[in-house]
C-alpha cells in the first residue's frame, strides 16, 4: 500500500477506497469508447472529506478525475490507463441540504441524482426544471460541470442559468463557501460561472444552490409532423408569438431517427403516423398557469393556425398525462435506438436557429455524396437551437468499422458545416477527450490562451482532471 492510499483511507475510510475487483463502473464511460485504469476510486461523504482528499494529492503529486453520475458522452469523467490516477466520486455526497420556499431555492450536494432534485422540490409544489434523458443516474455536480442542457432550456435556461451558489474545493483542498441564494450580488468576478462547464478541470463542485419556479398549473404536450426542417422553425415561431414564456420545450425528429425507436422498441406507439410527404416531427410542450383546460384549448388554436398556414401536415394533442409522457419517451428512446443499432458518431452541435434547416440540407447532401447510403438520425433541441446530429453506418456496413475508418472524414464535413453557419461544436455535452484536439483547431487562439491561463492559476500543477477540455 502506497503512502498516499494510506492517507486516502485516512481520510474517508478504508471501506470508501476501491482498489480491488470490478471498478468498471468507475472506468469505463457510458458509451463504452473510453477504458482507463484507477490507482484507486475514493468515495468521501462529506465536503471536508473531498478536501482532505485533495490535500492528499496534492501532497503526492496525484491528478484527480472528479466523478458523478458518469452518464457523459464526450469521455471526461473516466481515468486513463496509466494506473495512477485518482477516481473521486461524489455519489455518497447525495444531501439536499436546503429548500427555502420563500426565496425559490434548493441546496443540493453534488452527487444528489437530478431526479431526486426534482422530486424534492415537487414535494414543496415547487419546480426544478432540468431535465434530462439520464435523470434518473445523472447528478448535479455533473450537470453543473457540463453546464447541461436538456428539454426546458428554450424556457429555463442551461444549468448554469439554473445555479446561484456553489460551493468548490480546489486543486489544493481549500473550500470556497459561496452557496449564495442571491439573484444580485455584484461584488466582483462571477467565480461560480468558472466552476460550471469547467469538466471538473479547475475544482471540485462539492454543493449548489438552485433556483426554483412555483408548479405550472398544467403542462400540455402536442405532436405535428411537417414537410421540412424550415416549417418546423416556421412553426416555432409562430409557437413562440402564441405561447410566449408558456413554451418550455420544442424538440424536433427526423423520420429516421424515429423508424430507429420503432425497430427496436415496437411496443411504443408513434401517435402520427409516418408520412414519406412530412418527414419531420415536432413535439411541443407547453406550461399553463391555469389549468389544462386553457392550455388545450391554446394549443389547439395554435396547431389549427399552422395547419392553415401549411406548416403542418398533421397534429395530435395529448389527452392525458399518461399520453403526454408516452410522447416524451419516444423522444427519449431515440439515443437508446442508436445504441441498440450500432456504434455511430454523434455530434452535438449548436447553431442559430435561423440558419438550421440550411445547415442539415447542405450536410445531409455532403455526407451523402461522401458516403453513400449513410444515415442521418437528426434530432434535438430545435427551440434553443441545439441538434443531436448523429452519423449511423449504411446499412450493412459493419459500425464499428465505419467509426473506425470515417470518423474523422465525417468530422471535418460536420464541424466545417458548423462553423460555416456561425454555430459551436459542444451545445451541452461539453469537450472532454472526444472534443479536445477539435476545440484546438476551432476556437480562437485568444480565447484557448485566456482559458489555459485560467487553468495555470487556479490549477498550476495541472492534476484536475488532465487531458480533459485543455
């Protein structure tokens, strides 16, 4: 045993340090494609147990990979292979701390999962609007560190918009308190927006408080199929001048990424039914504050303009909550699809919204000219401009082969795409390993230099999850 595991199990308990036997969970990321090896996974319970670990490695020299729920996609929450580095995971750290009904705040501790944030303030017939495919394993401290997205940002904003306060401890053990539940505090630099989106590479988010809305007083959820990308952005206007705030979510899906979740999960009912003339379909989702009957009955306005207008080729409103969320859980199986059909390569990308439709026209026939028969699962977040724009082999070509032989190819026509319509590689799964070399050839030198000198002062040895983002 090490002098450093000895004081690892000082400091937390022998039993909350894992050398031994499958630690799979702990190395190996949610998509399979990364595998490192831990010198150890320690499991503290408490902030002064995080910074005890810290000063440890400090003291030995020791780089960190700082771990939630390691539901990632873009490999940043895993250790390499050297053997030598620390997994510190922060599921035992799984409190709520705080609600303060009055002031419309949460304090939850990093490793609380986000659905168990959501239940506690529903508790108080409050709403903790985050939401996300893996909320239920997924943890804030990683939503924090990725600046997450989600299905309400059109309404609600990233997580960071969704943060106050954080409590971080740095490289070296020390512990900044700033749990603030303040809307207003103008007293200097905004350290809380260094921490968030940081990837775990400046500090350990160990505690945030968040915001919270009062319960909408219903929540009605439509679907409608359109003829193109830009009807669909068309109709997303025309749902903002309706619905005004009272639309949290607008996410759309290409025909394919849908034939995807009937293949492999035919016991979900698509309730439109596939049409070759409207190959996109939008879900919409709107919250009331007074009463279904209202929302319903403006929705049901709203679709009705649309259809008039031709934007729409056929809509259907949910009738009941179970039929609401079985819309959402179609468009939740689409990443459950894909994984099920094979390796793909995913893109995450954002752009003006405007500029949407043009993009996937112009990418689409790219790819295709470049690989014929490729297949396009084009879905997301169209309400904040964020499209999952994933690359599925053609038919019977084997996918981890064409992952092997083409990802880069695919790559450079993507992201050239991306930047060519004034949009960003990343929208809310970060850069991790995946992105890393990417962001280096994309981003201004400027601001790559002002991010590494960041990273020089407030990590000078460079040990927070090394490799990652930088």
């Amino acid at each position: 045993m090490t002098p450093l595991v000895r004081e690892l199990e000082a400091a937390v308990g022998a039993a909350q340090v894992l050398r031994d036997g499958d630690l799979s969970a702990w190395e190996v990321d949610w998509r399979k494609r990364y595998r490192g090896r831990a010198l150890a996974v320690v499991r503290p319970a408490s902030t002064a147990e995080v910074a005890a670990v810290l000063r440890a490695c400090a003291e030995y020299g020791a780089s960190v990979v700082p771990q939630g729920g390691n539901t990632g996609l873009v490999g940043a929450s895993v250790p390499d292979a050297s053997g030598t580095q620390i997994v510190l995971s922060l599921s035992r750290l799984n409190r709520i701390r705080a609600i303060d009904g009055a002031n419309l705040t949460l304090t939850a501790e990093a490793g609380c999962v986000l659905q168990s944030v959501q239940e506690a303030a529903a508790k108080q017939n409050l709403l903790f609007p985050l939401s996300l495919a893996a909320e239920g394993s997924c943890t804030i401290g990683g939503n924090l560190a990725t600046n997450a997205g989600g299905t309400q940002v059109l309404r609600y904003g990233n997580a960071r918009d969704l943060c106050l306060g954080l409590e971080v401890v740095t490289p070296g053990g020390e512990v900044w308190h700033g749990l603030s539940g303040l809307r207003k505090d103008n007293t200097g630099y905004a350290l809380r927006d260094l921490y968030i989106g940081s990837e775990g590479t400046l500090g350990v988010i160990t505690a945030a408080t968040l915001k919270l809305w009062p319960r909408p007083a219903a929540v009605t959820t439509a679907m409608a199929s359109c003829a193109r990308l830009a009807d669909a952005v068309a109709l997303l206007d025309l749902s903002r001048s309706r619905l005004g705030a009272a639309l949290t979510g607008f996410e759309a899906m290409n025909e394919f990424s849908l034939a995807l979740v009937e293949r492999h999960f035919p016991q979900l009912r698509r309730p439109l039914a596939a049409n070759a003339a409207a190959p996109w379909t939008v879900l919409l989702e709107q919250s009331d504050s007074e009463g279904e009957a209202h929302a319903r009955s403006l929705f049901e306005a709203l679709l009705e303009a649309a259809l008039e207008r031709g934007l729409v080729a056929d809509a259907a409103v949910a009738e009941s909550i179970a039929q609401s969320r079985a819309m959402w859980h179609l468009r939740e199986s689409i990443p459950l699809a894909q994984a099920e059909e094979g390796l793909n390569i995913k893109h995450d990308i954002a752009l003006p919204v405007s500029r949407i439709a043009d993009f996937v026209a112009a990418t689409d026939a790219a790819l295709e000219r470049a690989f014929a028969g490729v297949r396009l699962v084009d879905f997301g977040h169209l309400g904040d401009g964020n499209l999952h724009y994933n690359v599925q082999a053609p038919e019977g070509v084997p996918a981890a082969d064409f992952l092997r032989d083409n990802e880069a190819a695919v790559n450079a026509i993507v992201y050239g795409a991306v930047l060519a319509h004034g949009g960003s590689i990343s929208a809310e799964h970060g850069i991790g390993a995946l992105k890393r070399d990417e962001l280096a050839r994309c981003k201004q030198p400027l601001a790559l230099d002002l991010m590494r000198r960041i990273k020089a002062a407030l990590d000078p040895d460079g040990r927070m999850n090394p490799g990652r983002l930088l």
